[in-house]
C-alpha cells in the first residue's frame, strides 16, 4: 500500500511542477507597437461659380399710378472648398442699377448716313439720393450734338443729359467712340457737323433692389451647421456700382465642402416708367 501511495504522490508532483513551468512562460511575454503617419496636402480650390448667362427678372407693366416689383432667383450658387484649413470665408455681392439705354434711338442729320451703335449699361446718372421707388426719377434722353469731325467721324461732342445740371460741352470722341453714364456709343459711316444722336434713358436703382439668400445645402455630404445666411437686404451706396453686401458667411472650421445656396433677387420699379429691357451686374466675390 505504501508503495502505492508513494507513486501517487510523484505522480501528483511532477504535474505541479509542470504547471509552474507554463505559468513562469506567460509572464515574460510582451507587446511591441509601431507609428504610422499619413500627411494631409492643403487643397487648391476656393471657388464660387453661378450659372452664367442672363437672369430674365419677371416682367412688370408700365404704370402712371403704381409701382411695381420684378423678380427673379440666382440659382444654384455653388461654393466649393477644399482648402482643409478651416479658415473662415464669405460670399458678398454688389449690384450696379437696372438702367435702360437704347430705346427710340433717333437720329436726326442732313446727311442720312451716319449711324451708331450702343452697348453697356446706363447707370441712371448716378444720383442714388435723388431717386426714390415711388416715383422719382432721373430718366429721359441724351442728346449728342456733333461739333467737329474726321472723315466722317465726329471728334468732339456736345451732350445734354436728362438732368441739365450734368450737360457736357466740347468732349472728345476716341476711335469714334464714347462712354456717357455706362452707354458706350460708337459713332460709324459718315457724319456731318450739327447732327444730333437722341437716346431715351430711364433705370431702377440698386436702393430699391432687395436681395434675398436661400436654401443652403451641401452637395458631397458636408455639414452646413454654423454656416449662416444673411439676411434679405436692398443694396446700398452712392456709386455706380453698390456697396458690397454679405450673403454667406462660414466661420472657421466651418464651410468645408461644396455647397450651394440662391440669391432671390426683388427690383422696385418706380411709376411711369419707359418701356425697355434694363440691363444692370451683379458680382459674387468669394474671400
């Protein structure tokens, strides 16, 4: 029995033993790591783009007695950004007015053959505190009076302007051409001294010009959060071009991505006005 005992016992011991030995292995094991870096290029791109082309504001019907409202929408805007520095950036805009020129050119010589072109836009004179949309307005017609030519082509001009305070004597014609308020007129074929060249003007100031930004949106999944849209506005100033209003603004960290958003556009249009199609630019910077 005794030796029975014993060989239990041995047997018993040496499986301690082996256990001691794995557990001494467990404890000397150990991890290793390694670092690993990616680098992040700045992009290249800060862009705005609009459609191109021309907006056709909603017509409007002349009216002795009332004023009216032409309307239209810039649409889409697209802002893309892939800076990835998270610097701020804003969109802003300035008009210039809706100015008319070219109605009822008359033309009135000896000679018949002298003709004229016009391009540009008519920037209603320019007196924007002297213009209110209920009725006030700088409108009715230049008269360019020939005083010298050169085969043909008038050299120096008279101009009488719809507000007689701004009546012009003795201004030079280069290359036959000249800008009176935003109205290139180009003088061709054959003139004579004493001709007069009338042209009908009328515009709807920026003052009155209300622009509107609307529906933000991402295109690639971006957030727009903390992004923010001004408010509806008229433009403002006393150039020719209106001071610049903000429409979009994204704070740092913000605006990253391509978004897009639209300008609704509202032009007041005074009392009595001539009929025509007015012409005026309006420009998005992006900085």
């Amino acid at each position: 029995m005794n030796t029975k005992k014993l060989k239990v016992l041995t047997l018993v011991a040496a499986i301690a033993v082996m256990s001691n030995i794995f557990g001494i292995q467990s404890v000397f094991a150990v991890d290793a790591s390694q670092t690993v870096n990616t680098a992040v290029s700045a992009g290249s791109t800060l862009s705005i783009t609009v459609p191109g082309g021309t907006l056709n504001l909603s017509g409007v019907t002349a009216s002795a007695t009332a004023t009216g409202a032409s309307t239209g929408t810039i649409t889409p805007i697209t802002v893309t950004n892939d800076i990835g520095t998270g610097a701020t950036w804003t969109v802003s805009s300035t008009s210039t007015n809706l100015g008319l020129s070219g109605t009822n050119v008359i033309q009135s010589d000896t000679s018949t053959t002298g003709t004229s072109s016009l391009t540009g836009d008519y920037d209603g004179l320019n007196p924007q505190s002297g213009f209110t949309s209920t009725g006030t307005k700088i409108a009715g017609q230049f008269a360019i009076t020939v005083n010298t030519i050169s085969l043909g082509i008038p050299t120096q001009v008279n101009i009488a302007k719809p507000d007689p305070a701004g009546n012009l004597t003795n201004q030079s014609v280069t290359a036959g051409a000249i800008t009176i308020n935003g109205i290139i007129v180009t003088f061709n074929n054959l003139w004579a001294v004493g001709e007069i060249l009338y042209i009908n003007v009328d515009h709807f100031p920026y003052t009155a010009f209300t622009a509107t930004p609307a529906t933000l949106a991402s295109t690639n999944g971006a957030s727009i959060v903390g992004m923010n849209l001004q408010g509806a506005g008229a433009y403002s100033g006393a150039g020719v071009t209106s001071s610049s209003r903000n429409d979009l603004i994204a704070p740092t960290n913000t605006g990253m991505g391509v978004f897009t958003f639209n300008l609704g556009l509202s032009q007041v249009t005074h009392k009595f006005p001539l009929v025509g199609t007015y012409i005026s630019t309006i420009t998005l910077t992006l900085i």
